[in-house]
C-alpha cells in the first residue's frame, strides 16, 4: 500500500483499524468452521460492509476483502434465501465494478453464486444460470494474455446469410453445438448430464460463448516448450510437409464451401479485435490454434479440464483444417449465434471452380467499395507513429493447374 496516498484520502490510524478487522475476519473463519458459524458470518459482514468496502480502493490489491466476502457467499450458500442471494449479488456486484478486482476472485464468487441460486430451488436457476455466464467470462479472460493480427482464411458457401455479413462487414460465431464435429468442444460433452450443476453450467457455456473457424497453415507465434520467458517461434508450419496454400485446401472446399461453388475468404486482423482484459460490460475474444490429438478418450480420465482442452481440441482426423479459432465470451449473449464487426479486414476471395457467375457478380457488387486498411506502428526521429495502409480488395477464380493434374490455382480477376 502506499501510505502517503492512503493518509491523503483517509486517516492512517482508520486504515490500519478497518484492514485489521478484515484480517481477522479472514482468519477466524475457514472453510473447516464457514457452516457452523454461518449465521454470524453474516450478520458480521452485513453490518460492516460499508466501511469495509470503504477502504477496498486504499488497498494495494482487493485480497482481504475478496476472501471476507467469499467467506459471506459461502456462508448465505449454507442457508440461501431470496433476500440474502439478492444482497450477496449486489455486493458482488459492487465489487466486480472496481478495477483492481482480480478476475480469480470475480470468478469464483460467481461461481459460488451460481450454485447458491440453485440450491435455493429450481425456480431460481435463471439466476444461476446468469451467474455461471460471468464465472465463464472471467475464466476465460484468465485463459489468454497474448493478442494476435493473423492471417487467415474461410470457407463459405454462398448464401444470403453470406452477402449479409460481406455487405455489413460483420464475421459471424456460432455455439459449439452446432458444428458438424459432435466431439467438438469436449467441455460440452464431458459435463455430467446427472449433475444438475453441471447441466446448468452447460446451459450457460452455450449461451455465452461462441466461436469462428477459419484455415492457418502457420501456427500462432508461441512461446518454445511453453517457458514465457523462453524464444517466441512465429512462421512454424503446422504440417511441414504441406507446401500448398490455405485456399488450396481441396477438402475445405469440398467440405465448407458446397463443392467449390462457394467462397474463400482472406482476412487479415488487427491486434485490436482481441479482448484480453475483460471488464464488466465487455467481452473476451482472442484466437488460439486448434490442437490435434491422437486419442481424446484420455481427457475423460481427468478431474478438470483446461481452456485448451475445453475448446481448442479436436481429434486428428480433423488435422487436415489447420484449424485456427477465435472465441469469444459475451455474458449478455443468448442463443446459439451471434456476430462482431469487422471493418476493412478482408484482403481477398477466392471463387471455387464452380462458383455460379451470379454469385460472383453479386459479391463483386457487394465489395466494390471496401477495402483492406492495415496499420503498423514505427519508430521516426523518436515518436512513435502509426502509418495506415489501405488496400483494394483482391478478387480471384480457382481453375485447375494444366501443368500439374490434381492441383488447383489461382487466378487474379481484373
């Protein structure tokens, strides 16, 4: 703590009274003796909550008043009412909306919220369910600390759903359970369908988060042997024996883009579309690679489950999409789609071989304002300066390579 700030805006000696209060709440009451003791748990909080929280933006961090209230929350999970969960959330509330709130705590109290909404009866699993949102979003904004502008590509077919998101320049996510992999995303599947908890905090994973594929032969840079104080490797292929190019891909557009009668699309992000840092009111987006493995049976032997896993692990039969993935967490979201804005991103489309003329004049049409715009910061005679680079949109027609049968290229439209 800095204590000249501290005696600026409050008397030391009130400081040092409030804090050791806390400090011995704190350390009166564990997880050994929150049950026995709850009543009084409560009624001690309750009537100190106004100068304890008083002195919570005095604090070097929020710890002790974070573990006196979640001592509260564990203490109202014991004997749950309407009246006393109405009171516990609004005093989450009111401590998620201070900034130095670290995410961990923010995440657990929702957490324990969540399960005391249900365990007050079934009528109330609205409210937990609301509750399970926000402990996923801070989960997650703990998951990821590095922002990315990649490169990379999407297959689509060509549909109004498609010349809507083009012309309004929107990428567009959907839930996890709507993808043609039903092993996608374990966490969906692994939540004990016998736990009504679990249930509940799937119910919730649906609702709030939502995730775009797209095609990146390049791995994401990362950090060697996972050491973050170790060499960051960028440019690494994720199969180095695959030369071709992601709009090469001939599965992707067998699969995704109806036959090579629909659409590749080139995008090129810029770092600020990540959301790392999530605040109440905003959402968590970044991108992570996809991570292939050879047997997912073995994550049913685990007692949790990590980020990584949860959504970011298919099995390798999939390992021929070079799958990257951005997700995103909206704690406001509901349903099983949603979409972002994404202006000035695309830098290219790809038309498959059959792609019908009217679907390219349309798209053409649609596109023929837009454009590319990159931005990149450099050094000039000591400041810092951020140059802006706009680019027209670059069109081309897949065809058949005549020199080698069996591939395809492509060929730039004027």
């Amino acid at each position: 703590m800095n204590t000249d700030k501290t005696t600026h805006f409050m008397p030391k000696n009130q400081y040092t009274e409030v804090s050791k209060e806390i400090t011995e709440f704190v350390d009166k009451y564990t997880q050994d003796n929150i049950g026995n003791n709850a009543n009084i748990i409560i009624k001690t909080f309750d009537a100190n909550h106004n100068r304890w929280f008083h002195i919570v933006p005095f604090m070097e961090d929020c710890k002790g008043y974070a573990e006196a209230l979640m001592r509260y929350c564990i203490a109202v999970d014991n004997q749950p009412t309407y009246e006393s969960l109405q009171k516990l959330s609004s005093y989450i509330s009111e401590f998620e909306n201070y900034n130095l709130a670290h995410h961990a705590y923010r995440k657990d109290l929702y957490y324990s919220l969540g399960i005391a909404w249900h365990r007050l009866g079934k009528i109330y699993d609205k409210f937990a369910i609301e509750a399970f949102k926000k402990y996923i979003f801070y989960l997650l904004g703990l998951s990821s600390h590095t922002s990315y502008s990649p490169i990379c590509y999407s297959f689509r077919k060509c549909t109004t759903y498609l010349y809507q998101s083009l012309a309004l320049e929107q990428l567009n996510l959907s839930s996890p359970c709507t993808f043609n992999d039903p092993f996608d995303s374990p966490i969906i599947s692994l939540l004990d369908k016998n736990d009504e908890i679990a249930m509940l905090i799937k119910s919730a994973y649906l609702d709030c988060v939502k995730i775009s594929c797209f095609v990146s032969n390049v791995m994401q840079p990362f950090h060697e042997d996972g050491n973050i104080l170790g060499e960051i490797v960028r440019d690494k292929r994720k199969q180095e024996d695959n030369t071709s190019e992601e709009f090469q891909n001939e599965l992707m557009w067998a699969h995704y883009a109806d036959y090579h009668r629909g659409i590749c699309i080139k995008y090129h992000f810029p770092n600020s579309l990540t959301s790392l840092y999530s605040e109440p009111g905003t959402s968590v987006k970044y991108f992570r690679d996809v991570q292939y493995k050879d047997d997912l049976s073995v994550l049913t032997e685990k007692d949790s489950i990590t980020i990584e896993d949860a959504f970011f692990a298919k099995s390798k039969a999939w390992k021929y999409e070079n799958e990257l993935r951005l997700i995103l967490c909206d704690p406001n979201s509901t349903g099983l789609y949603d979409s972002i804005d994404i202006p000035n991103c695309i830098e290219a489309i790809y038309f498959g071989v059959n792609c019908a003329n009217k679907d390219i004049k349309v798209i053409r049409e649609i596109m023929k304002n837009k454009e590319l715009i990159t931005k990149q910061e450099r050094i000039v005679n000591d400041k810092r300066e951020t140059v802006e680079t706009r680019t027209p949109i670059s069109f081309y027609q897949m065809e058949f390579d005549s020199k080698k049968f069996g591939s395809l290229i492509a060929k730039k439209l004027q």
